[in-house]
C-alpha cells in the first residue's frame, strides 16, 4: 500500500471513530498508535512517548491553565453584568443601541475569557432576556448573541490561537496581535449591520424610554468604569509582553492574578467562584492536554510518512490547481467538518496535513491562523448542524424555538463571510500589527 493510501485510510479511519461518539483524543491517538506500532513495529511505541516528552517540555502550554482560570474569575464573579450595565446606559437612546451594546459587551469579554463558549454563555443568560423585553427582534436579537460569541477565539486573549501557535510552531504574540484587527473589524461589521437594519426597521430594535435614559452624569461616568477593568486586565497583560519585559508564561500569570485582585477588591470572590474557577479550569486544561498529546503522535507518524509532500503533489502536479484553489478548498473543508466538531477538535484533525500544506504552498502561517478562526466560527454557526445553534437552543429562552434560531444567524453569517474574503484579499489586514510591532 502506498504512502498516500496509508495516509487515506488513516483519516477515514479517525472520522470513522468520531462518528460513532467516541472522544476526539482518543479517536485521534488511537489511531495515531495502531497505525504507528502496524509501520514500524514495537519502534512505533516511541512515537507517542517522544509526543509525550514534548507536550511536557512546552513551557508555553503554562498559559492555557492561566488565561482559562482568568476567564472563569470575571465570569463567575459576574463582572459581566456591570459591562452589561454599562452599555444598556451609554447606548441605550441608539436605535439597536443595546444589540450594538451586546457586540461591545462581546469584544470585551474576549479580552478576558478567550473561549467562545463563555461568550455564549453570558450573552444568551445577561443579554439575550434584557433584549426581548426590551421588545428586540427576538430573531436579530439570537444572531446577535452567536455573532458576538464568534469574537471570543479571535480576539486576544485567544485560548484557540495558543493551541494554533502550539501545533503550528508560530509565535503565540504575532497570532495574539494578528487577531486584533480582524477582530475588531468583524465586530464593526456587525454594529454597522445591526444599525442599518434598525435605522430601516426602528421597531427590530427600539430605543429606550426617555425616563430610563435620564440617569445623572455621575451614575454614567461609575457605570463607565466597569468597561475600564477589562482594558486594565489586557492592557496589564499585553504591555509587558509586547515590549519584552515579559514571558508568554508571565504575562498570563499577571493576567490571571490581576483578574483575582480584581473580584477581591469587589468582593465578588467568595468560596463558591473559586472553587468552580479552580474545577473547570482543571478540567479544560486537561482536556486540552489530551488532545495536543494526540494531535502530535498523530503528526509524527503524518510526518514519517511523507504524506504531506504526497497531498501537495497530488493538488499541484497531477490536479494542476493553483496555491489559491487547495486554500479556499481547504477552507470549504472546515465549514464540512464544522457541522459535527467544534474549533479545536477541527484544529487538531487537520493540524498534521494543513499547517505544512500551507508552509509548502507559500503561504505565511500567523496570517492563515486567522483565517482558521474567522472560518471555523462560520462552520459552526452554519444551518443545519451548526455546533453554536445547538449550544444556543440549550441555553436560549422557551419562546426562541430552533427556527428562530436558524433564521437568525444567516445575515451574521454572510457578513463573516465578507469580513473573511476581505481578509484573504488583503493579507496586511492581519499581518500589519505584528509586523509593526516586532519589525518583521
């Protein structure tokens, strides 16, 4: 059997095993080790055991535990709900000023949480049932929420961008800054829309009453300052980094003490936040530390094989398609896979053929990093097995059925859909921050 079939026969035989519900670590490593020990012999076992070596001597994956517990702190703490607050005051007498509040609520909890599924989790429980009684569209108001979340891995601090740099090799602070951008253009793009579409159809998203607008200067400059934490979080996190005086590893340890001090000083931090905090954080961090450990046995042996070589001579020599074709395929490939796998299962799945794929291909990998995120956050917010729909559906209101629900993600989708075109036509959209900044 040929190399290339080897390689075949080793991702159907991985998609076979998550079809039928087994965990993405073990679909993955499992066939990682039998396809290892069945080439080489009882040599293959070392294979996974130099992965192992490797995981534990990647002093980097220090961050995931650091930027998780950040995130569940300011969730749990519910520093949420100030930020909350505080967009429902300032933009408020807006048409869709409290939808466009909701997107500006979502930017900066993805500057403190990094996971799009708490970004979710926030907007369907502070945001969505303050819109629907607000008399929102309860349509626009659910896109709303799912579009918001998308934000959560591009903006940093990303958890999915330290998996990326991890597997890909790139430096975590040129993906960091890389995102940035993006990010916020893709939320412009949704406050341009939500405005637009309210301007057109005041009554998707109406103002509010002018008793509810008329609070004192001096309650709205208090309110502000909740908006203010998380930019003192970032902002005490990223500038030390950036300038050098501190590690990744260091720069996440400041980002999570600080996060701490902040829900002590407003005496948020009771037993009960910490213990949940400290729980979920061991349980993510574990999980992903399994599904790296995988994804590198299984790279290694995608590696031994030469197959990526094989699969570029496969689309360039023998299909004749050009570097711009393979990518937009590959990208086709991840709103495919988007309907059953959520970002990081997709990540480590493709991770072994598709970072040097797109290495060979000429391509630059900080700037393909985004276009991972932007176009696995479309994938699976996609009708019918969108990953975010069904997540939506548990956590959203009786009255918000799952047609509501499809109906309302369409418009957001398209704009992503701009926002990632725009950004492949214009690379420097994404690489320029990181350039400028480390003189690339």
């Amino acid at each position: 059997m040929s190399y290339e079939m080897i390689a075949i026969f080793m991702f159907a035989s991985m998609m076979v095993m998550l079809l039928t519900g087994q965990r993405v670590f073990g679909a993955i490593g499992a066939v990682a080790a039998i396809a290892a020990l069945t080439l080489w012999g009882t040599g293959g076992s070392d294979i996974p055991f130099s992965a192992a070596m490797k995981l534990m001597k990647w002093y980097p994956l220090l961050t995931l535990p650091m930027f998780i517990f950040m995130g569940y702190i300011l969730s749990e703490s519910k520093i949420a709900d100030d930020l909350y607050k505080m967009f429902h005051v300032w933009m408020g007498p807006v048409s869709g000023g409290l939808a466009i509040g909701t997107i500006g609520l979502m930017v900066l909890i993805s500057a403190m949480n990094g996971l799009s599924v708490a970004g979710m989790a926030i907007g369907a429980t502070i945001a969505l049932p303050e819109l629907l009684r607000r008399g929102y569209d309860k349509k626009m108001v659910t896109g709303v929420v799912q579009a918001g979340s998308s934000l959560g891995i591009l903006v940093p601090p990303s958890v999915v961008l330290v998996l990326y740099a991890m597997i890909s090799r790139q430096p975590v602070g040129q993906l960091w800054l890389a995102g940035i951008i993006p990010g916020l253009l893709m939320a412009f793009f949704f406050i341009a829309y939500i405005y637009i579409r309210c301007k057109i159809n005041p009554e998707l998203g109406p103002t509010l009453p002018k008793e509810e607008r008329n609070v004192p200067l001096k309650e709205k400059l208090r309110l502000l300052q909740a908006g203010l934490l998380p930019i003192v979080i970032f902002a005490a996190m990223m500038i030390p980094f950036v300038n050098g005086w501190t590690s990744l590893v260091e720069s996440s340890a400041i980002g999570a003490m600080t996060a701490f001090i902040a829900a002590v000083v407003k005496r948020r931090m009771t037993k009960q936040v910490f213990e949940t905090s400290v729980r979920q954080t061991l349980a993510i961090s574990c999980m992903f530390m399994w599904i790296i450990l995988a994804a590198l046995g299984f790279g290694a042996v995608f590696d031994g094989l030469g197959a990526v070589r094989a699969i570029s001579g496969f689309f360039t020599e023998q299909l004749g398609l050009d570097p711009w074709m393979i990518l937009i395929i590959m990208q086709v490939s991840f709103l495919v896979m988007g309907t059953f796998l959520d970002d990081t299962a997709m990540l480590v799945i493709v991770a072994p053929l598709y970072v040097p794929l797109v290495s060979v291909l000429g391509f630059d990998l900080i700037w393909y990093g985004v276009l991972y995120t932007i176009t696995t956050q479309i994938a699976y917010m996609t009708p019918p097995f969108g990953y975010n729909l069904f997540l939506m559906r548990a956590m959203a209101p009786p009255e918000i059925s799952l047609k509501d629900i499809y109906g309302s993600i369409l418009p957001f989708v398209c704009v992503m859909v701009f926002a990632l075109i725009v950004i492949m036509v214009f690379p420097d959209i994404a690489l320029w921050l990181p350039e400028t900044v480390y003189g690339k």
